[in-house]
C-alpha cells in the first residue's frame, strides 16, 4: 500500500522529523514563489510566474570524539522523496568527523502561531498597480528620445524550520527588486537606477524615469578626466554594496586568528577602535520597518559566520559599529566561545544611521565646489582581506560637479579602496534611505544607507565601460 502523499511544508518538516534516526535533527523546508517582468525598447517582453520548494534536512550523531553533522537538501521534495533525503543526511553525518561548530540544539523558542498555516505566495497580481504606471513610463521615455530596458522581480519564501528539540518556527519573507536602464537610441549613453521593495506599492516609475531622463541630459556634455584621487559622491546603492562586503568579511574568529581587517596587530581584535570621526552607526535589526528579515537563525549550512547547529536562535537588533565605533564582529555560539566575544549571528539587513537626517544627495550636490557623482560600482571584487582592499568599475554615469552643479559626464575608472579606510575618511553622511545594491542585489537587498563624501576616493584607472 503506497503512503498518503504529505505536501503541506510543516507536515512535511513534522514527518522528517518522525523518519530522523539521528541524535538531533533540523528540518528546514523552504517555499518559494516569484513573480517577474522584463521589458527593453520601451516595450514588455516577458513575463511569468514560478513555484519550488527546497528541502533541507541536518542530521547530527554524537560519537565518542564528538557530534559530527550531515546537511542534504533537495528541490521538489514530496513525502515519497522524504525518507531517502533524511537517510542521506544521516548517512553524511555518520561517514563526517566531529563539527568543530558543534553545539547543543537550541531550545525554548516559542513556536510560530503560524506554523501549521498555507505558505504565503506572490503572483503577478503585485504588479497590478506597478505595470500600467511602466506603461505610461514608457510612452513619456519613447516621446523623450530614450529607451527603457530592465526588470521587475518580486519573491516570497516561508520557512517553516523544525528541530528534534521541539522548536517549530516560521517566517515569510517577502523580496522585490526593481532595475532600470535607460539608453540613447544610439546606445552611446547609459543610465541606471534601481529600488528594493517589499511589495511594489512604493516604486514610482514616473520618477525612476525622470531621474534617467536628468542623468541622460547630464550626459551629453562629455569631459575626459585621467586617473586619480577625486572628492566624490558615494550613492546610496554605492555605499550599501561596500558596506555589505565589510560585512561579510567580519567575522569574529577570522578577526581573531589575524586574518582580516579587524585584526589587531600583535593579536586580538579591533572592536573597540574608532573606525569613523563621523558618528555613525552600522546595524542590523530584523524588525527594522521596511526592512524586516527573519527574527532567528536559518542556516542551510555551517561557515565563518553561520552554524547549522544555531538554527532557530532569536535574533535582536545589532550594532555592529556605534558612533564610530566598532562593536560587533559576526559570531556563532561556537566562536563566540572561541574568541570570547559576544554572540553575534548575522543579519538579514543592514542599516546606516549617523549622517545628517537632513541632507539628500541633492543637497550634497549643491555644497560641492569640484567632484564626482557616482551613480553605482559594478565587478568588485577583493585584493587584499588584511586591508580589504577592493576593486571594482563605475558604472552608467559618473558625473562631474562644478559649483554645486553636475556640468557633464565623465568617463568610468576602475576603482581600489576598502570600505573600512573610507568610513575613517568620509567628511560628510546625509540622510539614510532604502537603497538597492547593485551588484550584491542577487544575495542581499534589505538596505538602508545614506549618500557619502569621501575627499580623496581613488580612481585608480581609467576604465572604457559604459
């Protein structure tokens, strides 16, 4: 006789759990729905709608030398899969060694009053406002002399996680992320801007047109400019990607072994040094309005900074850096106890406060004598962890300012700066606002920095991009 079919995600997790032979086991099934449009030429092209689910099952066996751990996870998992997923993690635990992350699995988390509710979806009827005011963008952007090319994506993830130490938690997740190209009808000319969006009501194509529309006009005077060190204007989106690099490269016991940036020389860390004479403060907080993440741990799997063994731990608001100061590096309970610092897991947004509350980009503009406007970073990648010196390309518009004016476009460079070096040397923060990273937007959107002036950002080369 075949079993009756279990599809519903906390059945699912609550019968894995009931197979599981293991000494502990954590169940995470994660349901995903998104919704997406893609237009180029003033014109939509595609658009759909898609459904998965993932599954993933960490067993751990206790031996004499310790706990080892085994994490399988799987896409479409049904209950007829179920039994072999969980054998298979078993079966990497057994054939592991001790986790050196090993701990107890958390207990006494409260269980999700929803745990047992449908999963939360999207579906193309979260556009049903934002689609017809594209349209309209379009039709100003075709009568403007412009094109307008990008996309539109918008996602829900319910995680329902389950432990054989009884926790049973939920969380859905909502992500929408929206990028804009808009180009001359000989392509010789660029512009980019993007948003992050929970649900789509608070983007406003009219306005992401017209802001193209000015940098496109900004464009067409053209001045060539050599390499070098230049006050600039770092954007939003600019900082967030930066800073988000900072991030994920601040771990406590990388930091403690004399790996990273936040090492001290001769031993030890950096928290508690001075990383900035402006009063800012970098944190992450999963209720941040706007920005909400999950209230605890979901880890797929064990890393510098994440611990499968953490899975379902609550999460509070972080300062990572307070008034300048740093005060956190990112740790599991496995390396808190190894470095002796506090428990600190990662979070799943990121928030800059300190600058004038007052003070747009615009503003910054117009007190600018001589710089540079950027508009994002693209490519960047890391030259130096003991620095974090990082290089990377400007991207669609760097715009010269001339007594509080933008007077033109300049050309690209490739840029080489940590992110670390420029918090101790920007002059000025404006106000903070949700921003999208550009070139980090397929890991983490949830962002919220201010517009940045750094004296001497380093142009380090030219570059021939667009």
């Amino acid at each position: 006789m075949t079993a009756a079919r279990t599809d519903k995600p906390h059945e699912i997790v609550e019968r894995a759990l009931e197979l599981s032979r293991a000494d502990g086991c954590v169940v995470i099934a994660d349901e995903q729905s998104s919704a997406n449009l893609r237009w180029a030429g003033n014109a939509l092209t595609t658009n759909g709608v898609t459904r998965g689910r993932t599954l993933t099952v960490v067993a751990t066996v206790d031996g004499k030398e310790g706990t080892a751990s085994g994490v399988v996870s799987r896409a479409a998992v049904t209950s007829d899969e179920l039994e072999s997923l969980v054998r298979a993690a078993e079966a990497a635990a057994q054939g592991a060694g001790p986790a050196e992350d090993a701990q107890p699995l958390v207990t006494g988390v409260p269980e999700s009053p929803d745990f047992t509710e449908a999963p939360a979806q999207t579906s193309s009827a979260v556009f049903a406002r934002f689609a017809p005011a594209l349209g309209e963008a379009f039709a100003r952007a075709r009568t403007g002399g412009r094109e307008l090319y990008g996309f539109a994506h918008h996602e829900m993830v319910s995680t329902y996680l389950g432990t054989s130490t009884g926790l049973r938690l939920r969380h859905d997740q909502p992500n929408g992320t929206l990028e804009v190209n808009a180009k001359s009808p000989d392509r010789a000319l660029s512009a980019w801007a993007g948003r992050s969006t929970r649900d789509f009501t608070d983007v406003d194509p009219a306005a992401l047109d017209a802001e193209l529309a000015q940098r496109l006009a900004w464009s067409q005077r053209r001045v060539e400019l050599p390499a070098g060190r230049y006050e600039t204007l770092l954007p939003p989106t600019a900082v967030a990607d930066l800073l988000i690099y900072q991030m994920w490269s601040a771990a406590a016991r990388d930091a403690t072994e004399g790996r990273t940036v936040f090492s001290r020389p001769g031993g030890g860390t950096r928290v508690g040094d001075r990383l900035s004479q402006l009063p800012l403060t970098l944190r992450s907080d999963p209720r941040e309005p706007g920005l909400e993440a999950a209230p605890f741990v979901i880890a797929h799997s064990s890393g510098d900074d994440a611990s499968v063994f953490d899975n379902g731990l609550p999460l509070g608001p972080t300062e990572w850096i307070s008034g300048g100061e740093l005060t956190r590096l990112t740790s599991t309970r496995h390396s808190a106890d190894l470095t002796g610092l506090p428990l600190a897991p990662s979070g799943g947004n990121l928030i800059l406060d300190g600058g004038d509350a007052g003070l747009s980009l615009e503003e910054m503009v117009a007190n600018t004598t001589r710089g540079l406007l950027l508009t994002c970073l693209w490519y960047i990648r890391e030259v130096d962890p003991a620095t974090l010196l990082l290089t990377g390309l400007t991207r669609d518009g760097v715009y010269l300012v001339e007594n509080g004016e933008v007077t033109g476009a300049v050309n690209n460079f490739r840029f080489n700066e940590s992110p670390v070096d420029l918090l101790g040397r920007a002059t000025e923060a404006g106000r903070t606002e949700k921003t999208l990273p550009r070139e980090w937007s397929d890991y983490f959107t949830r962002a919220a920095m201010p517009p940045v002036r750094v004296p001497d950002f380093n142009m380090s080369s030219v570059s021939q991009g667009v």
